[in-house]
C-alpha cells in the first residue's frame, strides 16, 4: 500500500489539483503559496494525514481526505518560509529560499496565504460539520504550540546562554512533534478513530517527532556540506545542552564570545571526541522505543500495524551508512 498511497499523496501537490482545490484566483499570493507547496520536500505529514485515514476506512474514498492532506502540507511549508526568514537561512532544498527569490514581504505574504488556504480547506472539506471542527481545533493548538517553541529558540538565539536539555526538548516537542501529532490526528479524526486510541496516538507523535528532530541533529552534525550548521548558530540543539550539562571548557568559551566561529569549531571538535554523539543515540533510541511502545497499546489493529511498520521504516533508514 504504501508506495502506491506515496503516488497518490504525491498526485495532490500538482498545478492542476492544487488549482482545483484552491480555486483559479492567481495573485502573486496564490502563485508563490502554490509554486513552494510544488517545491521539493519528503511530503511527510500529509502521507502520514492519507495513511492514518486509509487504514481505519480503507482506501475507496481516499480522495475524500485530500483536502485535509493538502491542508496539513500548507501549514508546513507556511512554517519553513517564516522558519526562513526568522533563522536567516537563505537556502531550502538546495535552492534560494522563498525570501530570497521573492523578497522577505512577499515571503511572509506567501506564507499567510498558505496558513489561510490550509485553514479553509479545513473547513470546507467533505466531512461531517463535527469532524471539520475537530481537525480545526487540533490544527490551531499545533499553531499556537509551534510559535511557542519558535518564540523560545529565536529568544535563546538573540541571548546564548546555557541550555537545559529538557529545555530543548520541549522546544522539539513544541516545533516539530506538534506538526506530526496535527498530521495524524487529522487523519484519525476523519477516520473515525475513538477518543481513547487518539491519546495514545498524541504520545505516539510526540515521541516520534522527537525522535525524528534529534536524528535531524545527528545528521546535521555530520553532515559533509555544511557541517555544524545549527550548532555554529548557536541554535538550541541537544549536542549543545550535553556539552552544558557536561561542562565543557569550549561551550562557556563560545558563550562568552561575541562571535567566535573558530571557538564554535572547537567546541564541535570537543563534542565529537566526546560521549556526546553515543548519548544523543541514546536518546534517539528511548524516543524510538516510547513511540513504539504508544503504538502497540492502540486498539485499533490496522493503525497499530501502520504505526509499528513505520517505526521499522524509520529505523532501518537510520541505519543506513
């Protein structure tokens, strides 16, 4: 099922079925918005929106979920074009970013459009009254909780200080696994899925968005191009908080510095002659195992089979050289 759900997915972020759903106005908002929901991406969330659907009502009226798919999608690259913009990168997917091409007004326009068009695909897709609201709620606390998390990584980056480990994972929690707990609620709210398997459907997403940033970090901090790119920006990463709680001689260097990249340099240097890199596996590791184990207590046996083989997906992934 899933390389042909993956097709389908991927058949909803075309010129013609974006035009359809979002009608044929074509101002510069509807032309940037739709152009970066084209863009490259892994098109994660709303696979996981289609998948959580299918599996609880089956795959005759996938269709009916499109909507809230395409919706989960919007709100998502809304995020990366203002996460963009706030952090001062310039690239995405290997490409000038949106307010690179298109200046930074248009940008945050773009991205207002793609957070208003998601809500009002929301709203109008082709499920009860209750269900659309329901998906709506869950889509604006996500919101409110990924601003959270931001507001507190860009007020950590305007004043570096040590940082907790627990502080950075809740700004994980608040950034990355809300957007996979919007996904796959939306999905099991239109399809039916009982109150009690979407609790632990929320400790499943939280966990496995966890899990997914921290193995983010670990790629980035190895990474070939642009080694070390968050943590030279002195971004809350968990490499950073393990060498605060460890009080390494390079981190309260680079905090007293004003700029310093060779002093960052140092401190990655320090990191990676550490147990730093082993304890962050760990932890990657305890994420993975308290999603799966949110996973095998849901009840419903088709969602606990879809969350159980992609838990396997995604380890067999990371372990790939």
């Amino acid at each position: 099922m899933n390389v042909t759900l993956h097709d389908l997915v991927n058949g909803w972020f075309t010129p013609r079925y974006l035009a359809k759903l979002s009608g044929g106005e074509n101002s510069s908002a509807d032309a940037i918005g739709r152009e970066w929901l084209l863009a490259d991406g892994k098109r994660l969330r709303p696979f996981l929106t289609a998948s959580v659907y299918a599996v609880l009502r089956g795959e005759a009226d996938l269709e009916r979920i499109a909507p809230v798919a395409v919706a989960v999608e919007c709100f998502h690259k809304a995020s990366l074009i203002h996460d963009d913009i706030e952090d001062g990168d310039t690239e995405r997917y290997g490409r000038p970013a949106v307010h690179v091409r298109y200046g930074v007004a248009q940008a945050i326009n773009a991205g207002d459009w793609l957070i208003g068009e998601g809500y009002r695909l929301l709203a109008s897709a082709p499920f009860e009254a209750a269900v659309r609201a329901e998906t709506l709620a869950v889509a604006a606390e996500g919101h409110r909780e990924l601003a959270r998390g931001q507001g507190d990584e860009l007020a950590y980056c305007e004043k570096p200080r040590i940082v907790t480990v627990d502080d950075v994972l809740r700004i994980y929690r608040q950034k990355t696994a809300s957007a996979f707990e919007v996904a796959v609620q939306c999905g099991a709210i239109a399809g039916g899925l009982p109150t009690e398997d979407r609790a632990r459907l929320s400790v499943f997403s939280r966990a496995f968005g966890i899990a997914y940033q921290i193995r983010d970090d670990q790629e980035d901090f190895t990474s070939q191009g642009q080694r070390g790119a968050d943590l030279l920006s002195l971004r809350p990463t968990l490499h950073f908080a393990e060498a605060c709680s460890r009080g390494l001689a390079e981190t309260k260097k680079v905090l007293e510095e004003a700029g310093g990249r060779e002093t960052r340099i140092r401190l990655m240097e320090a990191i990676a002659r550490s147990e730093i890199p082993e304890c962050i596996e760990t932890r990657f590791r305890a994420a993975m195992e308290e999603a799966r184990k949110a996973a095998e207590e849901v009840q419903a046996l088709p969602l606990r089979a879809f969350l159980l083989h992609l838990l396997d997906e995604k380890k067999r992934a990371s372990a790939r050289p």
